[in-house]
C-alpha cells in the first residue's frame, strides 16, 4: 500500500536524503526545496525515463533545450502577460493570502465552508477581501539599467521555447507530420497558494513536449497521447493503474489555447490532484507568434501542396510532482525476514536512485579488500553504495527504505569461494554468485 499521509514521506525525504526544505539553516524559504543526494538521482533516472519513452525510442520526436530567459515579446504573444494570473483574497481574520479558487474547491484543508456559504479557519470566521487578479510570472531586469525597457521574464512554461525554435528544428531536421519537440526544463511561477511538500513549488521541473499535426487529425492524435502518457506512469514509474484517472477540462475550465485539455490525476493523500495536462493547443500558439513577430510559421503539406499552420497536442508533465508520486506509490510497510516491520520504498529498479549496495559483513582488512573489488566490478554499470557501518540487518533496512533493488554482502566465506551473496529487496531472497560473474547476474535480475 502507498503512503497515506504526506509527513510520512516528507520525513522519509528528509531523514534519507531524497529533499530537503531549502536554506533551512536561516529558516527555509516557503515553497522551496533542495534535492539531496538520492533526490537528484531519482529525479535524473524518471527524467531519463520519460526521454527514452518520449524522443530516444521513437523516430517522430526530437528534443531542444531552449534558453531560460528569452526576448519578453515572447511572453505577450502568447498571453501570459495578459492572462496568467490567479484571483487573490486576504483573509482580514488571519492576515493570510489565499488564491480564491483553491478556497471554492476546498483545497485549503485548514478553511471549512459553513453551511451558510461562509468559510471559517482556526483562527475564526474568514472576513475575505474582494478577489483582485495576480500575475504569477517572476520579472526580472536584464543589463545594468532597472527600467521598463530592461524587464525580462522567467518562463512560467516550457512549450514557449519550443514553438518559437518550431522552424528552426523543421528546417535542420526536415521532420514530416505528424512530428513532436520535446524539452526538460525548470520553469517559474509565483505561487501564492502555500504547496503540499513538493507539489505546489516557485520552481520547478517540467517535461514536456508539443507534438505538431495537421488540422483535422487533433483529435485522434489528443486521444492517442492521453493513452500514451497514461501507460507510461503505470509501465515506468510503477503507480497501481487504479490510483490514476483521466480527467477533461469542463469548457470554463480551458485555457484561452486551449480545444480541450484532460488532465491525468493520482489519488494523493488528500484525494485527487493533477499529475499532467494534455492540451490540444490547436494554432493558437505559432499564430500569436507569427503576428507578433511578423514571421510566417508554416508547414508546407506535399499532399496539399498548402502551407499549413500546424495543430499541436501537448503532453506537460511536471518532473517534481512525479518524483513526489514516486515515493508515495513506492511507500510500503510489510513484515522482514525475522516477521519485523520494514519500510520499503518499491521503486522500479530503472528509477531507483541506488541499483545495487555492497555491503561488507564487517570492516575487516580481508573483507574491505573484497568488497572493493566488488564495487569497483559494479560502479561502471550502476549507480552503487558501499556501506559497512553497523549490523548487516541495520543496513538491509537502510537499503530497503531508500529503494535500493539489490544487495551485495561479501563474508567470510567469500575469501574461500571468491563468490557474494545477492538479496533482492522486495522478495528478501538471497542466491550465492561468483564474484567473476557479478556484473552478469546484477543484470539478469534488474533487466537492463
């Protein structure tokens, strides 16, 4: 069974090293985080893993890696300086600002809704300003004078990167239609509304990718991606199919580019909560930027023999919230080998931040010798810990709660057979190996 309360895992995270609450030692700084050192090799391998399914094992799909801060024409075409804004409200009981339709949909667990229509919070009856509209994107200044002339924005998205290099990657790639651009990249936006854990955060990661299309073909191709995007949770980050759903947009819903969008949503501990959106953004996009900048963004469709502006499904990921569902889906309790309870984080091997831990049953020179040899074997294909302090069963536990798949003890024994014992996390089943054959049999049981 998953998680079922967040401190659980925010404690996990913390104690483990996976996030740490940012700048902490002046007193953190709200809505950021740190990744600590199993937190970047998790977020690293899901990231890797939704390349591989995205761009690495298809021929219709490529990637870019566009600059964070861009020409600021590029954030009033395509509205974002006009529309990205969210309806604010402070509370004159508590002195806290809260984002108003988070308030209407109950996702401020400390605010209740009176049967009179009235909201109260702990500290009394909510007395609520009238909503006034927020612009979430961070400005900034670019060069050395501060004026209206030198504001630059942080992007807020990753797609806008994408379809302003659209001609440029058509024009190097010579890509035919249907055909996708895919981006990783960290994004920004100034969220007022406080964020469960790493869910909700100022900064963070997104994967995403715009998949160009002719007119008329949006629909189906809208269809195929949702599919696509909801396999890929369940084959390669492991969440149970039954903790996700689909969700469409109603019509009041829909962003201004919007021809439908569904969302693809987890069963977080406090109930469903948006994992990815998959948009059909229509040509609302390379036509705002073709007006704006004056240059034409077609495809020229031998079938036709038009030039076309493309229609585009957009599948938008958010890496941070998957590395958050990651470890909920992961989380398990369950009896060990002496009918103790154990925690466990059930990661697929592919995502898991350590694939294989050596372990030394002591820190005698002859096992230390070994051991070594055995990690110096492994580091060169996985991701490996060596780790010799304390008992063997303490540091099975530790391994089992960070998600390593497999163990590697070397003993006594090993300095007359030449040969270690394997464990395998989940099953707790042990098999003897020859150290000559180690690599191979490490491979066997992970699958790659």
């Amino acid at each position: 069974m998953p998680a079922t309360d967040l401190d659980t895992i925010v404690s996990l995270a913390k104690r483990r090293g996976f996030v740490y609450p940012s700048a902490e030692i002046y007193g953190g700084f709200a809505n950021t985080y740190d990744y600590g050192p199993l937190g970047v090799e998790l977020k690293r391998n899901i990231r890797s893993e939704w390349w591989k399914a995205m761009v690495q094992e298809r021929d219709d799909v490529v990637g870019v890696d566009a600059a964070l801060i861009s020409n600021p024409r590029v954030w009033v075409a395509s509205g974002h300086v006009a529309n990205f804004t969210d309806p604010l409200v402070d509370c004159r009981t508590c002195k806290l600002r809260f984002r108003m339709d988070h308030i209407e949909e109950g996702q401020y667990e400390e605010i209740q809704r009176q049967e009179d229509g009235s909201y109260r919070c702990p500290r009394g009856k909510c007395d609520f300003t009238e909503p006034r509209e927020f612009n979430m994107m961070f400005k900034t200044q670019v060069g050395p004078v501060a004026n209206e002339e030198s504001v630059a924005f942080l992007p807020p998205e990753t797609a806008q990167g994408i379809f302003i290099n659209f001609e440029n990657v058509l024009n190097s790639t010579r890509k035919k239609l249907p055909f996708g651009i895919a981006q990783t990249r960290v994004s920004f936006r100034n969220e007022i509304t406080p964020g469960k854990f790493i869910f909700r955060t100022l900064e963070f990661e997104q994967m995403e990718m715009e998949y160009f299309c002719l007119p008329g073909t949006d629909r189906e191709l809208h269809r195929y991606w949702i599919d696509e995007r909801m396999r890929w949770y369940i084959d390669r980050v492991g969440i149970s199919p039954e903790r996700l759903r689909e969700r469409e947009h109603t019509a009041d819903e829909l962003s201004h580019y919007s021809a439908g969008t569904s969302d693809i949503e987890y069963l977080f501990p406090w109930g469903w909560g948006e994992l990815e959106g998959v948009a059909n953004r229509t040509d609302f996009d390379l036509k705002a930027h073709a007006a704006e900048s004056g240059h034409e963004l077609t495809y020229y469709d031998e079938d036709s023999g038009q030039h076309v502006v493309p229609y585009v499904i957009e599948p938008a990921a958010g890496l941070t919230r998957t590395v958050a569902v990651a470890m909920l889906e992961a989380y398990t309790e369950e009896p060990d080998e002496k009918g103790d309870n154990r925690i466990v984080l059930k990661f697929k091997p592919a995502i898991a931040p350590i694939k294989v831990a050596v372990l030394p049953l002591s820190k005698k020179p002859d096992l230390q010798g070994a051991s070594k040899r055995v990690s110096d074997l492994l580091r060169p294909h996985y991701m490996t810990q060596y780790d010799e302090t304390q008992s063997i069963g303490r540091r099975y536990r530790r391994q089992d709660e960070i998600g390593t798949p497999l163990c590697v003890t070397i003993d006594f024994e090993t300095l007359e057979d030449d040969a270690v014992t394997i464990r395998e996390r989940d099953t707790q089943e042990q098999i003897r190996v020859p150290i000559a054959n180690v690599v191979d049999a490490v491979r066997d049981k992970l699958g790659f």
